[in-house]
C-alpha cells in the first residue's frame, strides 16, 4: 500500500526566533532529530527548535519547490506565509 501526500515541507522556530526551512518523510522524527543536534548544522546552534508550519505534497520536487520559493521570502512574508502576522 502507497502512503500519498508524505512528503512534507516544513517551518521551525529556533530558540532564537530565527526560522528554519527543511523537507522531510517524517515531520516527528526530522524535529527530534534537530533537537538532537543531528538535523541540520544550523539548528544545531540554535536549539530548542520547535515546528510552527508545515505542508505535505504528492512529490518531493513539490515540496522542495515550495521550500525554495519559501527560502526566498523576506522574513516579514516568511511571517506572513506561516500565519504570524507582522
């Protein structure tokens, strides 16, 4: 059985409120995982992390698109994006 929709595009806050954007198969363990310190070398010095939006996609290039198109933004549309008003 395929699960559908399991690739997921995800925002995380840094205990510095600075934002992270990754891509993931498995949005619970990828957060464990950059609270570990073994997710990413930048949540690695900015931990506690903790998931504030996240979107799942049919296809990893979707998702991935979508983690671009979202690293791109200035962080007041970042803000924006993920439903945290300015």
């Amino acid at each position: 059985m395929e699960i559908k929709n399991n690739h997921i595009f995800y925002v995380l806050e840094c205990a510095d409120q600075s934002l992270y954007a990754g891509y993931t198969n498995d949005l619970q363990k990828r957060v464990l995982a950059h609270n570990a310190g073994k997710g990413a070398k930048y949540t690695k010095a900015h931990r506690p992390v903790k998931c504030v939006y996240f979107e799942t996609f049919e296809t990893k290039q979707e998702a991935m698109r979508a983690e671009y198109a979202f690293k791109q933004l200035k962080r007041s549309e970042k803000l924006k994006y993920i439903g945290r008003d300015v």
